[in-house]
C-alpha cells in the first residue's frame, strides 16, 4: 500500500480536515480545490478512496473516475448543504459508495471512510497465504482442513479424537497466526492457497 493515496477534490473550508483523516488512515492525499484540475492531474493508479464534494462538480467527475478506473474504487460524496434524502439517493445513483453531510463527525467519517479502504484492499496473494499457513502446527492444519471441508466444531472434534474446547484454542491459534479473525476468513484464505496441499 506504499503508493496508495486519497484523492480529495473540496473547497478551502473543508479540504484539510480530509487531507487529516486520510493520514489518520496512512494515506497520502491528492488535494484540489476544483475537479477540473484534479482530471488533468490523475494518472493511471486509481486512488484507494476519493472524497468529492458536491459543490466542487464531485459528481460529474465521479462519473468520470468511474470511466477511468471502474466500479470497485470507493468514493465518498459529500456537502454542505445538499443532505436531503434526494440529494443522497442521487449521489448513490451517480455512483457514490457513500454519501455524507460535511458536518457529520469526523470519527464517525472515519470509520465509513476505513471500512470502503478495507473492502477494496488488493486481496493478499496466494504465496503469502501459503507463508502464513506454513507457520501453522500440524494439529492447526488439521483443524483448519476439516473446517474447510464444512465440518463444524464438533464434528472436527470427533474426527480428530479431541475436545470441542481443544478445537476451539487450536482455532483461536491460528486465526492468530493467519491475522485473520474468523472461521470463514481462515477456510477463504486457505482456499485462495489452495489448502488441499498443504
């Protein structure tokens, strides 16, 4: 994510309390005032959220953005003024993930703003999943398999002549150790590694 940046496109009053939250969430910003400029300026790497105010032509260029790099870049409208259920429907229709009044609260803005960020992070590859997996014991990998073959806690610990709450550590163990945190995280990510060879 080293190159990754926000793209923010607001007017002077609002537009570094967004430049501020997007370095909350370890992001660089590409600020401008007026969309216009903000076309000229954009290359190739979609932007990993862009904040467009409406007032500043936000959703002309969002439809813009959405030509250029697709309908998976999250973007964020917002306003001052134009909050009204209509304005937020239109704003979803152009396109917008997310649709927010400019006096909404910054950590409440935050939070919307991270989850669109965490939604549409590259999926890890399929080598470090198998680098994660690799530091699971063989009672871990064993859980893991029978789960990804649908089996549920008990059935596991029947299978494997152990406890439901030994099942239940050796999960915990390696959601941990897969910086995962649930079951069906886990059985995604060995399936993107292709498990089976484990």
């Amino acid at each position: 994510m080293e190159d990754a940046y926000g793209l923010v496109v607001a007017g002077d009053h609002v537009r570094s309390d967004y430049v501020a939250l997007l370095g909350r969430l370890g992001l660089r910003s590409a600020e401008f005032g007026r969309a216009t400029d903000a076309a000229t300026w954009l290359n190739g790497t979609a932007p990993a959220v862009a904040i467009l105010e409406v007032e500043d032509g936000g959703c002309g260029f969002l439809r813009e953005l959405r030509d250029r790099y697709g309908p998976d870049m999250p973007a964020v409208l917002v306003s001052a003024d134009r909050i009204t259920p209509a304005d937020v429907v239109a704003g979803l229709l152009v396109g917008a993930d997310d649709y927010a009044a400019e006096s909404m609260d910054a950590e409440e803005f935050l939070a919307r703003v991270r989850r669109l960020v965490e939604r549409t992070k590259p999926a890890r590859s399929a080598t470090a999943d198998l680098r994660r997996l690799t530091t699971l014991t063989q009672r871990e990998r064993q859980v893991l398999t029978l789960t990804t073959e649908g089996m549920t806690q008990k059935q596991v610990a029947t299978a494997m002549g152990i406890s439901i709450k030994t099942v239940g550590a050796h999960m915990q163990n390696l959601l941990g150790k897969l910086g995962v945190h649930s079951r069906m995280e886990a059985v995604a990510l060995a399936a993107r590694a292709g498990s089976a060879d484990m």
